[in-house]
C-alpha cells in the first residue's frame, strides 16, 4: 500500500516529490471495449494518471432507479491495469459539456436555482447518491492498493456561488464516505471565482488554456503553499451547432503544456481523449459575456480537438505533447498502441420502412396530459428527447399569428396535419410562425430539448414550453402533452411500432433499415439527405445528427457493429428523411466528421462563440 498527500510545494507519494502529468478521458463517453486502447494512446503520450469525471443524471434516470453505477469501477480498473494513477471528479455538478452539468432532470425540475446550495431538498438526494457511488471509489484508493490519489470538491464552483457552506458541506460528505486521499477544487485563476470556490483546509488548483505564470501567480496569492496544479488545461475546445469547427494550433497547445511544466507544476490535459456524446448527452451552453444570451446546442462528437482524436487516432497534437512530456517523464515512453479493428470496406444500405411521428408516439411515447398550460419536460419526466404539445385554435375566427413564449428549444409546428414552420430560439425564446392562423384549428408543435444548459446563471432551467402558446395575444388554454423519451427506443419497443413503406416524399418520421458489413470495426456514418434527428445502430443510440453542421458524420465504435446485417433506425424530426445509410472507413491519417477545419476561439467563455484574441485570453472562462 501507498500514501498520497499534499506536501507544502509537491505531492508526496510515500513521502517522495511526485508530478502528477495527467489527461481527461471520461469513461462515459468512450464505448468500453476502447478504454483499454485509449488509456494505452494516453499512456504512450507522457501521461501517468487519468481524470474523469462522473455524471450523475447518466447513473439515476429517476430517484433511487440505476443504470450501470459500478460503470466508474470497472474504469478505475482498468486504469490501474494500464498502470496509471485516477483522479475522481465526483460532481455533484460536473458541467463537462454535459446535459445539465450531470445533475438530474427530476431534481432541477423542482428545484430551479435551489441546486448547489445548502438547501436541504437539494442535499439529501446529493447524499443518498454519493452513497451509493462512493464505495467504488474508496476501496480503490492508492491506500487500498488501487490507483485513486484526488478526489474533487464539487467543480468550478467559483464561476457559480459563493455558499462556501455547501462547499465545506460536499467535503465533509466525502470524508464521512470514507474517501481518505486528499481532496481538491478547481476553479478560474481569477480572484472572485478563487474566494468563491475554495475551502480551506482543501487543495486548490487552477483552470486555464495559456499564460501559466500569471495564472498560478493569482492561485499563489490566494493559497501560499501546496502544490501548483493546472487541473484542466484547455488543449483545445468544443463545437456547437451551426457555429464553426473549433480548432486550436499544435505548436501553440504545446508550448503552454511546455510553461505549465517549466512552472513545476502538475497537469490534467482537458482533454486528452474526448470522445462522444452518445445518446443525445450533450449539454448545451448560453452565450454572451455572462452567459445569459440565446442557447446554444453542443454537438454529438467531444473530440475537442483533443490529441487523441474522436476515433483513438493520434493527431499532430499528440505528437506535440509527447515530446514535450517526454523531458518530464522517468524512463522512455511506452510505444503508441495498435488502433482498434476498423471498418474493412465503405458500405450502404437503404432504408426500407418508415412510420409517422404520430405512430411512434402511440407506441413509444409516455401518458398523455391534459393541463390549462403547457407542462415543462421535467414535469413530464422526460430528460432526453421530445414532446408533442397539442393545442385548438377556437373559431371562426380571422387569421392571427401563432407563437410561443418561453420555448426550450425547437419546435416543429404542424396546423390541421399540414407543415407550418419551425420556431428556433437561437435569437431569443419567444418566437411567432411565418404565417398566420385562422380558427378553428388544430395545432401540434413537436418540441425537442438541444440539450439543458451546463454552465453559468441559467444552469436548471426547465424544458419545452416554458410560458405558453398564444393567437394574437390570447393565450390557448386545454393543452395536451405527451413526451417521447430517447430511452423509449430499446428493440423490443420498437419492434411494436407499425411500419410502412418509406414515402416517396420524405418526410419526418421514424425510418428503418439495414446495412451488410464484412469486416466489423470503428466507422463513420453519414445519411445523405437527412435534416435533424437521431440515429441507432443496433439499438445503440450514436446522438444526434444535424444538417446544420459543423459535424457531419457520427462516430460508430467498432464494438457496435457485428458481421452480416446491421439494423439502423433515423428518428428525423424536421425535414425529409435520409437518402441511404454510410458507413466510411477511418483513414489513418484522419478524416474529419467536420465540413471544415477554421480557427479555435481564443476566449475561455462557455458559449464557444470564435472570438480570436491573443493566446493568454485562453486563461479565461470568463
């Protein structure tokens, strides 16, 4: 057994100096069947330890039912088998360019801005779920024999509120869980996000991109000893929809990982390996300086721009960082692994059954409500996925416009089963169709969630509609909702759901169709022709898909796909519905699922928007 501590300059494993060069790879965005590879690219680029976060809404869908809670043990596992160091990120909130920053839709439902405080209707259920995770942490902690050596406070903190309380509340929580290895926050080096994000008694570290000196300089002004740590070095970024494709430099990258070293410090590359967004994860940001501003979408890929790329392929970037690691590291470097099976051939298949949204819903969709207003998607219990909100326009009456108040985030309108337009929120949450409507009618608008909001002021924020529909200015009261869950779609569900034969006009709906494969490994899938929507694979959900780009091909992990036939199901919400399914090949030397590679935004800010400034702005999320 070993011990882990904080010494007044170092950590100090059994006593001795040691530098902690870790990387972010979060186990649940990478398909198990890769975790040993990708923790072996990590490995072979200089790094000793591995970060990750964990996210609570994935493990409890509902209070008190799990899905795949001992998925973080199996990891830790696996990252000692790779003879790697762990640091846990525990949440509760994580952000991480996650849906609702990982806290649970049926608690910030109810709850709002009560999150993240000391309010006790918030607590318990924090309690009760670090209870039930926590174990798996503790018993494989470096004390133990196991590779655990830090444990977070709650995230970023600093950049939310200042109830240092909930913080000393959070700490205390996981002593009393038993985690015995030192813990930590992580914060802006800015001097507000600083005092209100840090505990004393507790390690703090700093997040930041570039300019290391003058970030640990602001740390050291508010913490006098204890060891320097970057615990995310922002190596790259994350795109959204219908914005460019976020890249940052290799040489630029490297030569800030080069000052964080030179500075004695320890390192965590956020991120080392991104990997994906699967099942409609992605969380969703707001923009503007305070991120208050329209929403925006994240995409499906988290490749970040990462060094290890969304497929496991080394990049020029690795590249970089290996080598600049490499003067830090004791001995030689492992060799670069053998990437996983890929895909033999490119293939095609066509889809060759289809049935309308109003038929899916019947089968797959949740109990229909009746209420005087529009219900939000928290109180439909619906995280991931959509709600068809059903409304009669009383007449006779002349034509009006028809709009919403308070959308979150896209809906599809139809008037008496015919196409009316699509309301986008991506200027404002209150939007009017392009024509008007007379009564009597029969209105449905098809609402999707992007993605809940996982940093800044507007964290918990509810779904769906969130005022009301109105005719002029009169509100249309009876509305009947139903919700149609991504979960909904496992095999046995929809092999209930009535197919047709696909339309000879496309249109939204559910396809289904098969694609032959000799040779099963990691692939990209593109569907000419599609709009918006979501696609399985062998009842594997690979997110969402998007006309608007910047990403224009899915990641499908070779373990997915099997030998001979491959069923796909397209859920197209918006436009007509895809052409054909592809399979690509990935190349070795890399084929972008992007439309185009443009230049990485310089500023730290949540939203992503391409402000290009100096390297040192990249030290900031404000």
């Amino acid at each position: 057994m070993s011990t882990f501590a904080v010494g007044d300059e170092d950590f100090l494993l059994d006593g001795r100096p040691v530098r902690l060069l870790s990387g972010a790879l979060h186990y649940f965005r990478v398909h198990e069947g890769h975790w040993k590879h990708r923790l072996g690219m990590l490995r072979a680029m200089g790094l000793n330890c591995v970060e990750t976060y964990v996210p609570w809404n994935l493990h409890e869908p509902e209070p008190g039912r799990y899905a795949d809670a001992g998925a973080l043990g199996r990891f830790l596992d696996a990252v000692e088998r790779a003879g790697m160091w762990a640091i846990v990120r525990p949440g509760p909130y994580i952000c991480a360019e996650w849906e609702n920053g990982g806290l649970p839709h049926w608690l910030t439902g109810p709850l709002g801005r009560r999150v993240r405080s000391l309010d006790p209707e918030f607590l318990a259920p924090v309690e009760a779920w670090f209870r039930r995770l926590l174990p798996q942490v503790v018993e494989r902690q470096i004390d133990r024999g196991g590779p655990v050596v830090l444990v977070q406070v709650e995230n970023e903190y600093g950049s939310y509120g200042s109830d240092l309380a909930y913080l000393e509340w959070v700490a205390e929580l996981l002593r009393g869980c038993g985690v015995s290895v030192p813990l930590f926050t992580s914060d802006g080096p800015e001097d507000h996000m600083l005092t209100g994000g840090s505990v004393p008694g507790v390690l703090a570290t700093a997040n930041f991109g570039s300019g290391a000196r003058e970030g640990f300089a602001t740390l050291r002004r508010h913490r006098s000893s204890g060891p320097l740590m970057c615990m995310e070095f922002w190596c790259g970024w994350f795109d959204h929809w219908g914005r460019e494709h976020a890249v940052r430099g290799a040489a630029d990258a490297a030569a800030a990982l080069r000052e964080i070293l030179e500075c004695g410090a320890s390192v965590n590359v956020y991120m080392a390996h991104g990997g994906t967004n699967f099942a409609g994860w992605a969380g969703a940001n707001r923009d503007g300086e305070l991120h208050d501003g329209p929403l925006r979408a994240t995409v499906t890929s988290y490749d970040y721009d990462a060094p290890v790329d969304e497929a496991g392929r080394p990049t020029e970037k690795f590249r970089a960082f290996r080598e600049v690691l490499a003067e830090w590291a004791e001995g030689p470097l492992p060799e670069v692994p053998e990437p996983p099976a890929r895909l033999g051939a490119p293939v095609s298949g066509a889809l060759d059954g289809w049935a309308p949204l109003d038929g899916v819903l019947e089968v797959l969709g949740g109990e229909e409500t009746v209420t005087p207003v529009p219900p939000t998607f928290e109180e439909l219990g619906v995280d991931r996925g959509l709600v068809r909100y059903r409304v009669a326009v009383p007449g006779p009456r002349q034509p009006y416009p028809l709009g919403v108040t308070g959308l979150r985030d896209r809906a599809v309108v139809y008037v008496d089963g015919l196409p009316a337009g699509v309301l986008d929120t991506s200027d404002g949450e209150d939007a009017v169709l392009p024509g008007p409507v007379a009564g009597p009618a029969l209105v449905d608008l098809w609402v999707e969630s992007l993605g809940r909001v996982n940093y800044g002021p507007r964290l918990a924020e509810p779904k769906g509609i969130t005022g009301g529909v109105r005719h002029e200015r009169q509100y249309l009261h009876g509305v009947r909702a139903r919700g149609l869950r991504l979960d909904a779609f496992e095999p046995a569900a929809v092999g209930e759901v009535a197919f047709g034969e696909v339309p000879e006009d496309p249109c939204p709906g559910l396809y289904r169709g098969s694609v032959e494969v000799a040779g099963a490994g990691d692939a990209w899938l593109r569907l000419p022709g599609s709009t918006r929507g979501f696609v399985w694979v062998n009842g594997f959900c690979l997110g969402r898909y998007w006309a608007a780009g910047p990403q224009d091909a899915l990641f499908v992990p070779g373990p997915v796909l099997r030998e001979g036939a491959n069923e796909v199901w397209v859920l197209e919400l918006e436009g007509g519905g895809p052409s054909s399914v592809e399979l690509a090949v990935l190349l070795s030397g890399g084929m972008s699922n992007r439309v185009e590679r443009v230049g990485v935004p310089r500023s730290r800010g949540r939203s992503g928007a391409p402000v290009h400034r100096s390297a040192t702005a990249w030290r900031r999320r404000t």
